[in-house]
C-alpha cells in the first residue's frame, strides 16, 4: 500500500509539471509594455496555472456562471474553484490510501472509502457554490416585488426608467439592488438599457426577473407605457410570492415530521411509558 500511495503521489506531481509548462506569453507581453497591470497574487494562483488546463473548459464556463449567479464572480474564478476540487480530491484520495494501509479494514469498506472521500472533496467546492447561488437567488425572488412597486411609483411620479433604478438601487439593498447598481454602472460606460438588463438576467438566472426583463423589452418594441407594465409584473409577482408562502406552508407538517418521530416521540414515550413500566417489572417480580 506504501508502494502504491508512492506511485499515485508520482503521478499527480508529474501530471502538474507537465501542465505548468503552459505559458501565457500574450498577457506577459501586455504586463511588459504597460497596456495591462500584473493581477494580484492570490493563494493557489501558481497551482491554478497547472491545474486549470486539465479541466474541460466547458465546466469551467458553467462553473463561471454559477459564481456568478452566487455572487462570488469577482472574489473567486472558477479555475480556482477547480483547482480546489482537483487538490481536495486528490487529498481524499491520499488519506484514504493511507487509512486503508493503516487500518487494514474490508474490502468493502475500502471501496467505500476510496470512492467516498476523494467524491467528497471534489464536490465539496461545487456544492458550496451551488447552495450560494440558491441562496441569493432566493433573495433576489423575494425583493423582485417590492423593487418593481418602487419603480411603478417612481415611474409615474414623473421619473424616467433609469432614474428610477438609480432610486430602486439607492433605496434598498440585498444582491437585487448590486445588480440593478452594476447594470447602470454598465449603461453610464455606454451599453445599452437592453443588453445591461439582459446581462442582469444571465447573472441572476432567477425566472421572475427573466420575465420581467422581457416583458420590458417588449414594452419598449411596442411602445406600451413601462408604469402599466411594472404594475402587471409586481402584482403577478406578488401572487407568485403568495402562491409560494403557501406551498411552504404545506410543506411543513411533512418537514417537521421527521424530527418528531425521531427525537421528541422517544422522549416522551420514556418520560410517560418508563414509571409505568417500572411498576410493572416490580409487580411481576
């Protein structure tokens, strides 16, 4: 088992010399005359490099994406979330050679733990990224009708559309608001509203706002006036919202089943069941 934990460690160390003899020679060449600055340093930028040309770029794309929808587009680049999935996997897959060497346990169980550790790390990171992403496409579900109230009303009172998300983004927070704040910083550097929303769309991938921006362009195409259509779209939202709170609701009692069966049953039934059963071993005794 030694002789084999050797073998793979061999492996990985050549597999990442071999992959860090890519170079990036036209960002060099633009760092060098001064069209671009040198990108921090970050921790596992030097692995990064040799890791990432071994990853599909196809994952790394969608993995982009998914960082970007969670909000960690620009603390944290998908090579590096790879990079990490590579590093703990291979990690997992060492500690379970060593364990297996050392502990000598069945093959069962040693088949379950090379595949169950080294799993583990690699999906790990994603799985990280994945509950992020819910979980600010939950906030961004939730605020969607209260922005667009606040938009219809700014609208009316005599606002053009861009000053009132400049009011919406100004006036409310949560990730709803940075993104309305990062499509008009968008549109001041010259995009258009249209693809500055469509932007905000792909980010957020959150349905109700896919709607929304829709039926915004569409109002523009027609010309329909943009209060009529935010007022549709925060009253059909809202609805949503209800219908949702609902659904939750019903959920419930299902949920909370589990942690009755499982943990406040059993106490009881000792606390009301146990003297009684006490008296009846000292009777038949």
């Amino acid at each position: 088992m030694t002789l084999l934990l050797g073998l793979v460690c061999m492996a990985a160390g050549l597999v990442l010399v071999l992959a860090g003899r890519r170079r990036y020679p036209v960002a060099a060449y633009l760092v060098e005359v001064g069209l671009a600055e040198m990108p921090p340093t970050r921790p596992l930028d030097g692995l990064r490099r040799r890791v990432a040309p071994l990853v599909p770029s196809a994952y790394v794309d969608r993995l982009a994406g998914r960082l970007e929808t969670a909000g960690r587009g620009r603390a944290l680049a998908a090579e590096e979330v790879a990079t990490l999935q590579v590093v703990l996997g291979l990690a997992g897959l060492a500690l379970a050679l060593v364990f297996v060497a050392a502990a000598r346990p069945s093959a069962g169980m040693s088949t379950v733990l090379m595949l169950l550790l080294p799993g583990c790390g690699v999906l790990g990171p994603k799985a990280w990224v994945e509950q992020a992403a819910r979980e600010r496409q939950g906030l961004v579900r939730r605020d969607l009708p209260d922005v667009l109230d606040l938009l219809a009303i700014s609208v009316e009172a005599g606002l053009g559309f861009d000053g009132a998300l400049d009011l919406a983004a100004r006036n409310c927070d949560g990730p709803l608001a940075d993104e309305i704040r990062r499509a008009l910083r968008e549109m001041e550097l010259g995009t258009s509203r249209h693809d500055a929303l469509h932007a905000m769309k792909r980010r957020v991938d959150v349905p109700e706002l896919s709607n929304f921006v829709l039926a915004l362009t569409q109002a523009d195409v027609l010309g329909m006036p943009i209060g009529r259509v935010l007022h549709a779209q925060a009253h059909e939202l809202r609805a949503r919202r209800r219908q949702w709170a609902r659904e939750k609701a019903g959920k419930m009692p299902i949920k909370i089943l589990f942690p009755l069966v499982g943990f406040i049953f059993p106490p009881i039934l000792v606390v009301l069941l146990g003297p009684a059963a006490i008296s009846i071993m000292d009777a038949l005794r």
